[in-house]
C-alpha cells in the first residue's frame, strides 16, 4: 500500500500523465497543473490506455481510482501534497522557475521527485531557497504506468533520509527503485540508450540496415535477452562454464577493434532526419500512435505476466515485480486500505529538519 495520501504532478506531457495513471491507478489523489489548455485532452488519452493494461493486469478488478483535480497554478497543485513529481521540458531555467515556486508552496514535508532525463539534481536545487535537501531525480521510462523501473539520484544537498523516503514511496506504487550511487549527468539508463542510438544513426546513415531491419535485429535478438537477464548476466552464460572472466578473455581484446563510431555523432540534418522519418513511416504499416501504444502495452504486459510464472512460481527480474504488484493491486481492490503505520512514520520522519547541513557527498 502506498504510503503517499495525496500527490502533485507538475506538467502533463507523456511522462508527467503517466505518473499520474500509475498514482491514480493504485488509488492515490493527484492533483496537477499544466499550462497546456489540451492537458486534459491529453491525459484522459494516456488513462485510458492505463486502464486497459491495468485491467488486463488484474482481471479481477481494480482498487477505487484516486481523484484527478486540474489546478490552476502550481501553488494551488502542490498545497496540500506529499509528494511532488516534476515532469517539464528539459530546460534548465524552466526547471529552475517551477522547482523554485513548487519549494515556495509545498509543505515542507513534501518529497519533490523530478523526472528529468539528465540534468544533476545539483544544478536544478540551486533554485530551491528553503528545502532543496529534499529534492530528488525520480527518471522513469516510457510508459511510466507499466514499465517499473526509476532512477534515483541525490543532488549534494539532498539528505539521506530524503533518498530512503523517496525510494518507499516509488516502491508502494509497484515501481523499481534504483539510487545511482554517484551523481552524473544523464544517470545510466539514458546514458546506455544514448550510445544505442548513436550507433544506430550511423548504421542507417550508412546504409547499412533500415529503421525496421535494426529494430528487428533488436528485438529478435538480444532485446530479448536483455528483457529477461539485462546485459551482465548474459554475457555470464555466455562465457559458458567459467562464466564472466572467460568471456572477458575471449572478448576483451575486440574492444580495441574499429568497430564503433560511438564518439562521432552524424551530422543532424533534413537529410537525415528525412531518411529515418521515412523509413519509420514505412514501418508502421498506417498504425496510429495510439494503435501502437496499445500495441506496446500489450505486449508488455504480456512479457511481464509471462516472467511472473518462472523460477517455479516465484518470478523472474521484473515477472517477480510484476506478480507482486498485481497482488498487491488485487488487495487494495478487495478491500479499503486502512491508514498504515508505515505511512505516518514516513510522514513524521520526512527530512525538514532545516538547522541541519546536509552532508556533502564525498568526491571520488
């Protein structure tokens, strides 16, 4: 059961209204502001795809949606919450604008979670006066509703303490957390798809695959793998019965190969951009976004159903996430949670103590 009673989400693009389907959806009240006048046009379109996968999750019934309430300022959004998630465009000075009014109006309690995709907390807590040891990076993945995972990174005036809370309240709401130990920019999981799609420009720059080809060389290869084992535990099988250091011995010396262009980036331009459109239109067959949104929806809730029945009935990597996530949704839907210990000792013990310095983060 979540330990959260009431949350904010600051924007309602593509990330910001799938925070909010996964909050309302485990039966939290969100309210959100986003100057958009289409933001509700835009987020009934994003519930209702949550809905559907949500009830494929659990057939037999979801818990009682959290009410959704459209604000007017942000002030108004964050008044009265407990957690804060911000979800605006990755531009340093807008983060600073709605990170410094959110600091000005949120209960001091409140945990502030930004779901930036490579800005260091650090640089984004210099607009917040009163409590940015309170201020988080909460970076989930598209669609935030079904995929699990969110990272967590510290800024070097967060406390400890607002880390730990942080990481409870993602976990109530069926997510994975996962605290970066060190702050850098562009965490790990952006880092690792930027290299892939630097690679990938050139290869259709090139003319070496189309768009269709390298997504099926993705998918029909080792995106299943990683799927199920990430990229580590593969390459460990793969080094047969002495495991990783013969596969580091077979394979370390290819690294000094030509075989990348990784630190090149192809140059930007209409041509390119053209080229890929192109390709990318041709790909999909005539199917709107919103097919496949479903589409993508479906078949991850299927993977995901699909890992949850291995290891003997317990789950495999995020099947095991999954299988009790959707218990858990199950239990909230037969019956009303009742106010937990475990959320009033969060809520007691969320870091607002102001008078103590934050300790600064060795250098390393």
């Amino acid at each position: 059961m979540s330990i959260v009673n009431k949350a904010a989400a600051i924007g309602g693009g593509v990330i910001g209204a799938g925070w909010v389907a996964r909050l309302l959806l485990n039966g939290i009240d969100v309210s959100i502001f986003d100057p958009d006048p289409e933001a509700s046009r835009k987020v009934s379109e994003v519930m209702k795809g949550a809905r559907r996968a949500y009830k494929q999750m659990v057939p037999g019934g979801l818990p009682k949606e959290g009410k959704l309430t459209f604000a007017k300022t942000i002030a108004e959004a964050v008044a009265d919450a407990d957690f804060i998630q911000e979800s605006v465009p990755e531009r340093l000075d807008l983060k600073h604008r709605v990170l410094a009014e959110i600091d000005t109006h949120a209960p001091a309690n409140a945990i502030v979670g930004s779901s930036t995709s490579g800005i260091k907390p650090t640089d984004m807590q210099v607009a917040m006066k009163k409590h940015p040891e309170r201020l988080v990076v909460g970076h989930p993945f598209n669609p935030v509703y079904l995929l699990p995972l969110v990272e967590i990174v510290g800024g070097e005036q967060t406390f400890p303490e607002a880390i730990e809370v942080a990481r409870e309240i993602y976990a109530s709401i069926g997510m994975k957390p996962v605290v970066i130990r060190k702050e850098i920019e562009a965490f790990v999981g952006d880092r690792l798809l930027e290299a892939a799609w630097r690679e990938a420009l050139w290869l259709i720059k090139d003319g070496i695959c189309t768009v269709e080809e390298l997504d099926d060389i993705m998918r029909y290869g080792f995106g299943l793998r990683w799927a199920q084992m990430g990229m580590f535990q593969v390459y460990r099988v793969a080094g047969g019965e002495a495991g990783m250091r013969h596969f580091m011995a077979q394979f370390g010396p290819c690294l000094k190969w030509p075989w990348t262009k990784l630190m090149d980036v192809p140059e930007f331009n209409d041509e390119l951009v053209d080229l890929i459109a192109t390709q990318s239109d041709d790909q999909a067959h005539g199917l709107s976004i919103r097919e496949l949104e479903k589409i993508r929806d479906d078949n991850l809730v299927a993977i995901m159903d699909a890992l949850s029945k291995q290891n003997k009935g317990k789950g495999w990597g995020a099947g095991a996430l999954h299988k009790d996530y959707t218990k858990q949704l199950a239990k909230l839907a037969a019956k009303k949670p009742e106010a937990s210990k475990a959320a009033e000792k969060a809520k007691a013990g969320k870091p607002v103590k102001k008078a103590e310095k934050p300790k600064k983060k060795k250098k390393g």
